[in-house]
C-alpha cells in the first residue's frame, strides 16, 4: 500500500519545480558576473520547497503511527523498514540542510544577515524536528562531505543546545537588517521575507523545544516559557508558519496527499480511529478533513453505514476492490474536495456536525477534483496557543490554561474554515466555533487536572492534521490522546524512527550491525522522552 521511491521522487520533483526556485537552476556554479545575488534569491525558495517536498515520506508515516491517516499497512502495526523514510532522510541532507549550509557561509562572506537569519531559522526548524524523529543524528560534519564522508552521529540533546543557541545567532542577524524586510519577497515562500514575520517563528520554534524538553529540566522550561511569552510570538493565524502549496499540474506542485489521491489509484486509506473521533464528538472539521466518495460505505466494506469507511489502526488484511468507496482525504489539509453530502447516522444530539445545508452528492474523486493547494502545517497559531496550555498546566508559567485552550480550538476552527472557502467549501458557521468552543469549556472545567491536559492534548491532535511529526512528538511526551488498540501489532509503539538503510549502507560511523542499530531505534526513548 505505501508509494514506491519511484513514484515518490515524481511527485517531490514536481514541488521543487514550484514557483521562482528550482532545483535544477541552483545546483550550478556561480555566476562570475553576479555571483552572490543570484545564488542566494535562488537557493533560499529552493531550501523551503524542497524541505516541504522531502517531508512526504516522514509525514505520512508518522501520520499512520498516530492515527490520523493510514499510508502503510506495516507502520500502522508498528513495524518498520529502512526504506520507510529514506527519501525524506536523504534529501533533508543532500539537498535542504546541504543548500542552507551554503546560505549561511555565502550570506554571511558577503554580509547578507536576512538570508542567514532565515537560514538558521529554517535549519534549526529542520534539525530540531529529525533529533525528535531519529534522535542521535550526523550534524556538525554533515555538510562537510568534501572531508568527512561518514559524518559521525551526535547526541541529541547536545544538538538542541546547538539549536537554541543558532536561533539566538539568527535574531541577532535579523536585527542587523535595517529594514522591514529581510529579504526580497519573492525569495521567501513562507513570509515574503517579513521580519517581524520570521522573529515571531523563531520564538515559537523555541518555546516548542522548551516545551518539548520539560521532563528533562522543568525549571529551565519554565524560566524560559516566561520569557518567550513575554515576547513576539505566532499569535494569529495570518503568522502561521505553514507551507503552501500550489494548484498547479503542469508542472504538478500540488499537496502530495491530492495527487496521490485523487486519481484511480490508491494509496492511503484514512484511519478509522480519527473520523470517529472527530464524529462521535460532533466535530464540524470532519468536513473538511474528509471526503466520502459514497454515502453508505463503512467499517469492513459493509454497504450499510455513512460513507466514513476507513481502516482501524493495526488491520494488516489485504485490500479489496474498494478503490472507488473508500473515504478520501477532503479540503483539509490536502486541497481536495469538501464534503457537503447528506451524513447517515446524525441525531438530534448533533449541533456542529449537521446536515444543515448539506445538499451535495458524493462521488468518486478525479485528478481534476478540488484545487491540491493544501498546506503543511509545520508552527501554527492553534499550536502555540495549546503549548502555552500545556506548559500552563505542567509548569505553572503563569498563562492562563483555560483561557489558552480556548484560544486553541478557536484559532484552529478559525483556520480549517477560512481555508475551505479559500478552496471552494464551505465556511464553518459562528455559532458552531462558538458552540463547540463552549462545549469544550464546559467539559475542561468539570475535568480533574489530567483530565484538563487530556483535553489539551487531543484537541491539539485534532488541530494538528496535516503534520503527523508534531503529533508522534506531543504522545511520545504525554502518552495523549488515548489512541485506538491495534488489531495485528507486529512490533512496539516507535520510539524513533528507523535510519535510512542508504546511510546505514555509506556511512561507516554507524558501525557493522545495522539490524542492531535499526531495532535500538524502535525501543530507544529520544532524550526529552522521559
């Protein structure tokens, strides 16, 4: 059922072909004439397209290991291979963190600090994320493969230090640009180079390492929670640090979930842990979030059900012909279709989730069915909004927990809604943000202190579709939410990610046994897992 290397390596060339930056412009010598200029308004978009691009792979599996999709059999039962995030491995070396490398080194030569600070930002982002994946990681020699080709792995919380301290360096650099901007709009996908922009991410990429590493030092965490929230941070959803992707199909820079989705074959099937998570507590971003192409499909192919026919987390069976009926990803967040039809099943207790308005027919998806500019969520509002929840709750930072909550829900209903009218849905009406918001309250004020982060959590979850890395991260550290029991484990919950088999292979640092190294991975907690 997973995509094969080939396939995946089409689809990431059509992201890197996106917009001004493309792969085969940048990888050139320099220009005698122009050499710096050119170089770095290439190679910056370039870093940003091809760090979304490599993240197939990484986010659609631990997409399946939480339950919010299913991309593979075998990882949805736990168990793994070194082919299973090869290509997101190899090409965040070779190609994003090895160009970022060379941003940094020209840009500061030549004194260009708005390309550096975005450079060490997006570096720091890129490391941070593959220590919480991976844990012990090549890094300081990695992307010096003129003398060392077997970069040696180091320790990952020795990396974070390193992190924090680069993301320091990057604000100090931004602020050595007089400007409003630190570089020209067209060479920045994410911002269109606005610094303020950029220091909002950089402090919200800090306050989720804090937050990530609170089992380790909560004392630190929490000296430096009250800092950051002091501070300039993500605070509304125009600030989100999202990757956009584009509609187009000639050349295809559309979501990767759109394309290999909406077409006759099939990779995915969407987990049924999390449609009936989001239907049995009248969650309206079900909607959004998913598309039946039948009215009736459920559980086990039955005929008789709402359409929401998906897979349980764990079913190792083999498919059926089933292409045509199973449930689909919608207009969240991959840019496909929003689900407008008639749902079997609703009662009268359902206030947010309804057939009000619902007059569509369900149909079977087409290439050219919804627009594919879907998002990748990497920092958003919603998410700072529960981290400051989170970190209220467990290391008393003076947030108002509730209050920040509140705000979580809000900004991510706010969110999902603009977003499908912006693709052709339809928006989610007031009353039901605000009705579900209350809902939610009502339920958080009746709830015992682990109960309170329990709902902290699994709307965080919730808002969170789209990127499974910040979910596997936010469950390895709280052991939230509740996740559905597999039907067939083939081996123990992850606790990193396997390398990839290419490194294993080339890179003799690792040593002779990678089978050993492969199945330390699996039971090995990364260091902030306490």
């Amino acid at each position: 059922m997973k995509m094969r290397n080939k396939k995946y390596m089409f689809l990431l060339a059509g992201v890197l072909l996106t917009g001004s930056a493309c792969k085969k412009f940048v990888d050139i010598n320099q220009d005698p004439n122009n050499p710096t200029t050119a170089q770095l308004t290439l190679l910056l978009p370039s870093t940003e397209i091809s760090m979304a691009g490599n993240m197939y792979q990484l986010n659609s599996g631990t997409s399946t290991i939480m339950q919010q999709t299913m991309w593979s059999t075998s990882i949805s039962r736990y168990q793994q291979q070194g082919t299973d995030y090869a290509n997101s491995w190899d090409g965040f070396y070779s190609q994003t963190l090895n160009d970022l490398e060379s941003i940094i080194s020209t840009g500061t030569s030549s004194q260009q600090w708005g390309y550096v600070a975005i450079a060490k930002f997006e570096k720091a982002y890129l490391y941070s994320l593959m220590v919480d994946m991976w844990g012990d990681i090549p890094y300081s020699e990695a992307e010096n493969g003129a003398v060392t080709t077997s970069p040696p792995l180091e320790k990952g919380d020795a990396i974070y230090e390193k992190l924090l301290l680069m993301i320091d360096d990057g604000i100090a650099d931004a602020g050595k640009v007089t400007t409003t901007t630190l570089v020209p709009s067209t060479s920045d996908v994410f911002y269109a180079g606005t610094k303020a922009s950029w220091i909002a991410m950089a402090n919200s990429l800090k306050l989720k390492m804090y937050n990530q590493i609170r089992l380790v030092d909560p004392a630190r965490s929490a000296t430096a929670i009250k800092t950051l929230i002091a501070g300039s941070l993500i605070s509304t959803n125009a600030l989100d640090f999202t990757f956009k992707f584009g509609s187009g199909q000639n050349p295809n820079n559309r979501h990767p979930w759109h394309r290999v989705e909406y077409q006759s074959a099939k990779t995915f099937y969407q987990n049924q842990f999390f449609m009936d998570l989001l239907f049995n507590n009248d969650d309206p971003r079900l909607r959004n979030f998913i598309y039946r192409q039948t009215a009736t499909a459920g559980l086990n192919n039955s005929t008789n059900s709402n359409g929401y026919y998906g897979r349980n987390p764990g079913d190792g069976t083999a498919a059926p012909a089933d292409l045509a009926r199973r449930a689909e990803f919608g207009v969240y967040p991959a840019g496909g279709l929003y689900d407008n039809s008639p749902i079997n099943n609703l009662t009268a207790a359902n206030l947010y989730l309804t057939n009000t308005g619902a007059t569509a027919t369900p149909k079977v998806v087409a290439v050219t069915d919804g627009t594919g500019a879907g998002v990748i969520p990497f920092i958003t509002n919603a998410m700072v909004k529960f981290i400051r929840a989170e970190a209220a709750l467990t290391l008393a930072t003076g947030d108002d927990a509730r209050a920040y909550f509140s705000d979580g829900v809000t900004a991510s209903l706010s969110s999902v809604s603009a977003f499908a009218v912006a693709n052709n849905g339809t928006a989610i009406p007031a009353a039901s943000i605000t009705g579900l918001v209350a809902k939610l309250l009502a339920q958080y004020d009746a709830a015992t202190p682990a109960g309170k982060l329990n709902l902290v959590m699994t709307q965080k979850y919730i808002a969170t579709y789209g990127n499974g890395m910040e979910t596997y991260n936010d469950y390895r550290r709280t052991g939230l939410p509740v996740l559905r029991d597999l039907l067939s484990p083939l081996s123990t919950f992850p606790l990193r990610l396997y390398y990839s088999q290419t490194e294993l292979s080339a890179n003799t640092s690792f040593g002779a046994n990678a089978g050993a190294i492969q199945v330390a991975q699996q039971v090995t907690p990364v260091f902030w897992d306490k």
